[in-house]
C-alpha cells in the first residue's frame, strides 16, 4: 500500500469527490453511486459546464459541482478522490488531493513520467494516506484464474509470456494526437498483466511501432515489443489501434508457454491448458493431456471491483487488502517509458523505476 495504515481511522462511508468529468468518468460516477461504502460528495472539472452536465445525468444536486479540488475538499469535507483527468495532470491532481489530507484513486497510467509517479508515491507514504491506481484488468476472472493456476505450478516452471492486442478504436480526442498511442495509453494493462500472470518483473525492452497507411491516428498506432523479464523469462507484445475485423477482447489473447505445458486464453471466457501426461512416450510429440484451470469468480469486475475494493479498504482502516497499489503500478509505467525509449532510438533499453 501507498501509505501507512496505521495511520488510518476506520469510517462506515468514504466521502469522496470526482475529479475530472469527461467520458471516462461516467463509469466512475456510475460505480461511486452504487457502491455501499461511498458517499459521491462532489464533482470537479476547470470547465463548469462539463461537471453540470454530469451531475444532470445522475440526477446529483448542482451544489455538487466545483471548479476547483481545492474548494471541493473544503466545502464537503471529502475523504477521498477519484482522479479521471488526463494523464499529464495525474501528479498535480494526486499532490493536491494528498495534501488536502485525501486518499486517492487514479484512472491509469498513474502519471506522464516515473519522476512525478515517484513523486506521488512518496507524498502518500509521507501523508499516510492511500494511494491506488485502477489497472482494471487486474480484476478479471479470467486473468486471476490464470495468474492462480501459474502459480500453483500448473505449467511447471514458465519460460515465455505471449499476449496480441488488436483493436480498431475511433476515439476522436487527444488519443488520435498522441506519438504513441496504444504504447502510452493502454499497452500498460497488457504489460500490467504480463507482470501479475509470470509473477516477474521487467529487465530490458526492444520495441518497435509504426502507422499503417490507413491508420486515423496521428502517431503510430501498431507496436510490437520483446521484453526479457526476471529468471529470463520472455515476454512479447504485438497489438493495433487501428485493426478493422476479428478483433482480440480488451484484455487481449494470451500464451503460456512452461517446462510441462502450455495455456491459450482469449483474453475472455476461452481458455484451454495442456501438459505433458505423467508417461509421455518417447514420440516425436509427446502426449499430452488436457487440465481444467479452475475458475476463479467475480461479484464484481474491472472499475466496479476496484473501486469498491478500494473504498473498503479505506473504511477498513487499511485492513482488507489492495488490488493495485500505487508503489505496485511503477514497474508497469517504467515498462511503457521504456518501451517507447526504444521505439524512438531503436536500441535495447533497461526498465529501471
């Protein structure tokens, strides 16, 4: 966890404010009105309007709505924020709401730099406050069913990691701007999960990207990257934003590749895993058989599951556990850093956070 729990005072509910009332905070105005143990106190977005507009759409009072986070804060008395603006204002959001003695909960990536994410990670730590980052993939079932079933030694000792990405995601908006798209602002979640299913981290990247001729993005919408992780395991990743027809799920289509087996997943309700039998035979293939992974289920998934797993932790006082904390989510934004570091100079380069 960012921050020190024992610090933390139990609450029955979380007053907690909004910040940032574009597209993607429907989901999490949605989730806060629904969750049992948070109390949605305000909305806060520089432009007025956009923050009326939500708050008509949810039927929440017009007093509800603030310019500033500051001011929010004050005039609620809001315990925590919920931080859905832009990635390059993550750091002042974050700081702000830290030292206006909040927790926060971010949208990802946690910032534009491992500099300010460091940055944010230790002023939660010093203000004894929580601070998470919502890497929603993390709370799928099938992801968890995977990252169980690996763990327990289902494939015997995992060698290689393989995830494709391919999407075709008319976004209009400041993604269709971006040198790097689908590397800056969603390959993380694969790369998040690549780290959470091999239970290894990143040591070095060799990445490249480029923009097909019928791509609608600005900067390079299609990358692929092979990334040496600890015990030399490999981890590759190949995706698009601009791929029209047989799309992957948002979680994307996986291969584990161990010393006794293998696992295939498409990244939704398919998944098939198969091992050597106990006597094998001397064939040119060896027999196999096929293993039922057990199923691990969700009440709730991605935002809904992260964010009222957060607020109970936060009314717990710290003692029920945390999906995604801040400190946790560096490796997976040094991953992406890197990644483009090498797309721009062509070279192999470490993932240091």
């Amino acid at each position: 966890m960012s921050g020190d729990s024992s610090s933390m005072s139990p609450m029955e509910r979380m007053k907690t404010v909004v910040v940032g009332c574009g597209g993607m905070s429907r989901t999490w105005v949605q989730e806060a009105l629904a969750a049992e143990r948070i109390d949605l106190v305000g909305l806060v977005d520089l432009e007025a309007e956009r923050a009326r507009a939500m708050a008509d759409s949810f039927g929440i009072d017009q007093g509800a709505c603030f310019r500033s986070l500051g001011e929010a804060v004050r005039a609620t008395g809001a315990d925590a924020v919920f931080d859905v603006t832009v990635p390059a204002a993550h750091a002042a959001v974050t700081l702000e709401a830290l030292e206006l003695g909040c927790h926060v909960l971010g949208e990802k990536p946690m910032s534009d730099s491992l500099e300010n994410g460091r940055r944010m990670v230790d002023a939660a730590q010093a203000a004894g406050r929580v601070y998470a980052v919502t890497q929603t993939r993390r709370a799928l079932p099938g992801v968890l069913s995977v990252e169980a079933f690996l763990r327990e030694g289902g494939l015997g000792e995992v060698a290689e990691l393989h995830s494709d990405f391919y999407l075709g995601c008319h976004f209009g908006g400041f993604r269709e701007e971006m040198e790097h798209p689908l590397v800056l602002d969603m390959a993380i979640h694969t790369f998040d999960n690549a780290r959470q299913i091999s239970g290894r981290e990143p040591v070095t990247v060799y990445a490249e990207s480029w923009n097909p001729a019928h791509s609608w993005y600005r900067g390079d919408a299609s990358a692929v990257a092979v990334f040496e992780m600890t015990g030399g395991l490999r981890y590759t990743y190949r995706g698009s934003w601009c791929n029209e027809g047989n799309h992957t799920s948002w979680a994307g289509d996986w291969r584990v590749a161990g010393s006794r087996g293998s696992l295939a997943w498409d990244g939704a309700d398919a998944m098939e895993a198969q091992r050597l039998a106990a006597d094998p035979g001397e064939g040119f293939h060896r027999e196999l058989e096929t293993i039922d992974v057990p199923r691990v289920t969700l009440e709730h998934e991605g935002h809904a599951h992260l964010i009222r797993q957060f607020a109970e932790h936060v009314c717990s006082g710290g003692r029920t556990p945390l999906a995604c904390p801040a400190a946790d989510n560096l490796p997976s934004l040094a991953m992406v850093l890197a990644a483009v570091e090498s797309l721009r100079t062509g070279n192999r380069v470490p993932v240091r956070w």
